[in-house]
C-alpha cells in the first residue's frame, strides 16, 4: 500500500521511519516486511531465534496473517515447528470444511465427496515438508563447503530457522544426503538416524 498513514503506522514495529528503504530487495515485498518484523522483533526482546508461520484465509488461498515466535532456546525452536506442524494440519482440515460449508450454502446441496479435500490439504502440507527439505538439502551442503563440518545438532539448528521442518525431517536429508554419497555416514551402525552429538561432513570424493 502506498498511503503513507499506513506506512507510518508501521514504524514501531518495523524499526522506525524509512523502514522501507531496509527491506530485503531479494524477497517479494510481503516476505521482506515479513522478515523486517522478525528482525526487529529479535532485537527487541534480545532473542536468539525469530521464526514465524504463515495462516491462510479460511477460505482463500492467500495469507490471513502471520505467527511469529521468539526464543532464546534452542528447545523452543524445536518445540515450535513441532506445533506448528500439527497446527498447520489441524489449521488445513478447519479450511477445507470451512471452503465446503462456502460451497454448499451457494449450491444449496451438499457435496458427495466431501471430506475428500482435507486429505488433499494435509497432502499439500506434505507438499510444502518435502519442498523444504529439497531447499534445506541443497543449503546444508553450501553451508558445509563454506563452514566445514558441524554436529547435527548445530544442522538442525540451522536449517529450522530457515525452513518449515521439524527435527526428524532434518535427520531425514541427513540419511538422504548420506545414501548418495554427499555427506558421510558419520552415526554409529547401530542408529539408523543421527543424534545432536553426531558430526555432519562433506564426503570427499
């Protein structure tokens, strides 16, 4: 929007007057006020982890608001894209009945598939996991060749502030990044999957 007493309306939580010149030219706009808000918020509560998760119309496929979430532990991180995991999915089911109810009271006649639409949504949900983990897969390795080796702990650390994962996606790049030979197998034989203490690495070709 261009009024500028809405912009100004802005400043307390974007960091002040001219917050606009500040955006990230990278992102879309939405995404980068988005971002500025987080960054501001992280500095004001002096916080060591600013992630957000977005909610969409109950029934529109655009954005209703923004949840954002500040910690200053690692286990809040960790706990917060656990919920909002079960919260998206809940949050799906409650839009697709809420899209079925639109339709029905414009028809006037209930549809015989429904309840069909939210398995499609949670489906999109297991979309949108896999997309991450394709990012987050490609991103650990650029960060490995910059930064060389970290434990996993320090990984996941990394990749869940950046991406819409939980731990156990995480672990699965990992294994699915060790399978082709990416990253070494560097857990023991007897965990299939790689605990905090392991280290993550680039394997040498």
């Amino acid at each position: 929007m261009s009024d500028e007493k809405t912009i100004a309306s802005l400043d307390p939580i974007l960091g002040g007057a001219g917050w606009e010149a500040r955006l990230d030219p990278n992102l879309p706009r939405g995404r980068a006020v988005e971002k500025l808000f987080r960054d501001n918020l992280a500095l004001a509560g002096n916080f060591d982890f600013v992630v957000s998760t977005k909610i969409d119309r109950p029934t529109a496929d655009r954005p209703h608001f923004f949840i954002a979430y500040g910690t200053k532990s690692r286990d809040g991180l960790k706990a917060f894209r656990e919920t909002e995991y079960n919260a998206l999915k809940i949050n799906a089911r409650d839009r697709a009945s809420a899209k079925e109810r639109k339709r029905e009271d414009k028809s006037g006649s209930p549809d015989l598939f429904s309840g069909l639409d939210a398995d499609i949504q949670e489906t999109t949900i297991e979309e949108i996991v896999e997309e991450q983990k394709a990012l987050a897969s490609h991103d650990i390795l650029s960060i490995l060749r910059e930064d060389g080796p970290m434990s996993f702990s320090e990984t996941w650390e990394v990749l869940l502030q950046a991406y819409m994962l939980r731990v156990t996606n995480v672990k699965d790049i990992c294994v699915d990044l060790a399978k082709i030979g990416k990253i070494e197998h560097t857990w023991s034989s007897g965990n299939r999957k790689p605990n905090d203490q392991d280290t993550i690495r680039l394997k040498l070709s």
